[in-house]
C-alpha cells in the first residue's frame, strides 16, 4: 500500500505573509509574482528653462532712461528761456534806437527736441557824428544811450557803447556851447561898429579865427568816431 504523501505531486513553497499587502499566487513552475511600480517622471521642468533665458537677455535699466529724460527736459527749459531773454535783449534795443538801429543776427543751438533756440545776438546801431553839427550829434549820441541800455541786462558790450556815446556827447555839447559863445561875440562886435573906438579889420579877422577854431576843432574829432558799433545781448 502507498502511502498518500508519495502519490501527490510536489507544490511549490507558499509565498512569504505580508501584513497588510496582498499576495499573488504565481504559476506552477514560476518563481514569485512581483508588485509592478509605477514609472518615474523624467520631464524637465519648463520654468526652470524661461528663467535661464531671460537672466541671458540684456535689460535696460529703467533708472538710467529717467535721468536721461529729465536731463533732456532740463536742458529744453534752459534753452526756452534763454531764447526769450536773447529777443527780448535785441527788441529793446531796436524799440529804443529807432532808425539808428539796422539789421541784426542771432546765434542758433539745437535742443534735445531738435528745433533751434537763439543763445545770442546783436544788432548794430549807428554811432557816426552829424557833421558840422554839434547839437544835432550830441542829440544823436543820446539816443544811443538810450539804445544801448535799454534791455534789462545790458551786455558788456552794450556798457562799452554808451560810455563811447557819452563821450562823444559830451564833446559835441562844449563844442556847440563854444561856437554858441563865438556867435554871441561876434553880435556883441558888430553892434559896436557905430562906436568911436571900433577898431575895423582887426576885430573881425579876431573873430573870424576864433569861430574857425571851433568848427576846425569839432570836425577833428568827429572823424575819429567809428563809423557804427554792435549792440549785442552775447554773455
């Protein structure tokens, strides 16, 4: 008789327990099941690559655009006003001299926003003695005056050309008061004629010499005067 245990065919080793997990019966033959695991992500991620890229892109500084802007803007105000203080300069002395004033030119300077600002100017004014006229050029010599320092800030050129004026002024005003005196003279001279004591050819060729001398005197210095000067509003 055979026993039982010889007659069944072998089994293969019960798998090991696992407290709380399951277990797989394998097939006949095979060697334990394993639990399959679940794939590992591998993909980059993509915002690690957009802040590479934009730390490799150039950047402009917005604080350097600023002081640029506001410098600009500086420089346009500065250049605004300086054109209106230059015109207003050179309508002053035009205003004042009158026809003595002719022609006149500015200096130009481009802004920022490119237009052009005048940044200086002139104008010339004519300073020439009236011949053979002592008042009418001390007269003439006051209106220069008057022309060079009409603006409110005369230049140092403007100053040069009224202190020329009052010179010539000054020289026109003695001239025609000593021509005035030898006018007076020679009234005084002729009215004696009917006199006892008048003494003839002498006395008049007397006079004659001096009113010469005045008149010779004055047209000396009148040829030294320039011809005209510039009035400009140039710091």
């Amino acid at each position: 008789m055979t026993p039982i245990a010889a007659s069944l065919p072998s089994l293969p080793p019960a798998p090991p327990f696992v407290p709380g997990g399951s277990t797989v019966v394998a097939p006949t033959g095979m060697g334990p099941a394993t639990k399959p695991q679940a794939p590992v992500a591998t993909a980059e991620t993509p915002r690690v690559e957009r802040r590479e890229s934009d730390e490799a892109r150039p950047v402009r500084a917005p604080m350097t655009t600023d002081a640029t802007a506001i410098e600009e803007q500086r420089m346009l105000t500065d250049l605004k006003a300086r054109d209106r203080e230059v015109r207003a300069h050179e309508n002053a002395h035009r205003a004042a001299g009158g026809n003595l004033v002719r022609g006149g030119s500015y200096d130009y300077q481009q802004g920022p926003d490119g237009k052009r600002y005048a940044v200086g100017g002139d104008v010339q004014i004519d300073t020439t003695p009236v011949p053979d006229d002592p008042r009418a050029t001390a007269d003439k010599m006051a209106q220069v005056i008057r022309a060079a320092l009409a603006p409110a800030e005369p230049s140092p050129t403007d100053l040069a050309v009224a202190a020329q004026a009052t010179a010539e002024r000054n020289r026109a005003q003695a001239e025609a008061q000593a021509e005035a005196q030898s006018t007076g003279q020679a009234s005084d001279q002729a009215e004696s004629r009917a006199g006892p004591d008048f003494q003839g050819d002498d006395e008049r060729s007397a006079a004659g010499v001096d009113s010469s001398d005045a008149s010779t005197q004055y047209r000396r210095t009148a040829n030294q005067v320039m011809a005209g000067s510039n009035l400009n509003a140039m710091a």
